[in-house]
C-alpha cells in the first residue's frame, strides 16, 4: 500500500511539473511574440509618418551607378552613427542616446520607401534632418535604395 501511495504521489508531482513547464513555456512565448511585434510597430510608429510617405513610391533606380552614390553619401553622413553595414555600431553610436538601428533587421527593411525618405529627410531627436545637408530630393531617395541593400 506504502509503495502504490508513493508510486501515486510521483505520478502526480509529474503531472503538475509537465504542466507547469508547457505553461511557463507557453508564456514565454507569447510574452516574446508581443515584445516583437510592439518593436515592429514602434519602428515606425515612433516617427509619427504622416500617411502619404507610407505610400510614396521611389522615383529613382537602384542602378549602380545611383547605389555607388549613395554608397558616397552613406559613407560621408549616415556612417558615423550608424556603421559601415547599418549595424547601428558606427563611432558615434555609443555617444548616443536612444538606438541608431540595425538597418539590416527584418523590421527596418519592413518600412516603406517612403517611410525610410521621410526619416532621412525630416529626422527625429537625435537622428538629425538631412533635407538640408543632402538637398537633392533625388540623392536621399538613391539613399533609400543603399539602405535596401543592408539587409544583404
């Protein structure tokens, strides 16, 4: 009898301790599905974009030629901050405040043309406004299509 009891007694601790894993794994994950989809939307949502970038369409070729401009232009005004690959681990990032960006996530790529023009051309606390450094309409949205090729 001694022996059923205990035989009982384990059964049942795994019992609870199987049930209390798939719980505690079932909470991580959704607790990491939420934590990823509020980063996604915050990308974006953060800038307060208004509606007609989110549409807006690049008007430019990603030709070589215009990427190996951008690349220029990259290298002269974005790198510092945001590195060589647009791993957000330029010289400048650690002396910033928020996240310069991994330009190369699934999230950033995500986010329009459009949205990634206006970003560059009207900037956000630190990240500054270029539509003065880089006048030419035309070189910030070749610059969009250098961005595109750091998910590469």
């Amino acid at each position: 009898m001694k022996i059923k009891l205990l035989n009982n007694i384990n059964q049942l601790i795994k019992s609870v301790m199987k049930k209390t894993v798939n719980i505690g794994i079932a909470i991580i994950f959704f607790l990491s599905m939420a934590l990823y989809s509020f980063n996604v939307v915050e990308v974006a949502d953060d800038w307060n974009i208004p509606d007609k970038y989110k549409t807006m369409k690049n008007p430019t070729d990603a030709s070589g030629e215009n990427i190996a401009i951008a690349k220029s232009l990259w290298r002269k005004h974005c790198q510092s901050c945001h590195g060589k690959d647009g791993l957000g681990d330029g010289p400048k990032a650690a002396e910033l405040e928020s996240d310069s960006g991994d330009f190369s996530s699934d999230e950033f790529q995500s986010l329009s043309d459009g949205e990634l023009f206006y970003m560059t051309s009207f900037g956000k606390d630190e990240m500054p406004a270029y539509d003065k450094k880089i006048p030419s309409e035309e070189d910030r949205w070749i610059l969009v299509h250098f961005m595109r090729t750091l998910a590469e």
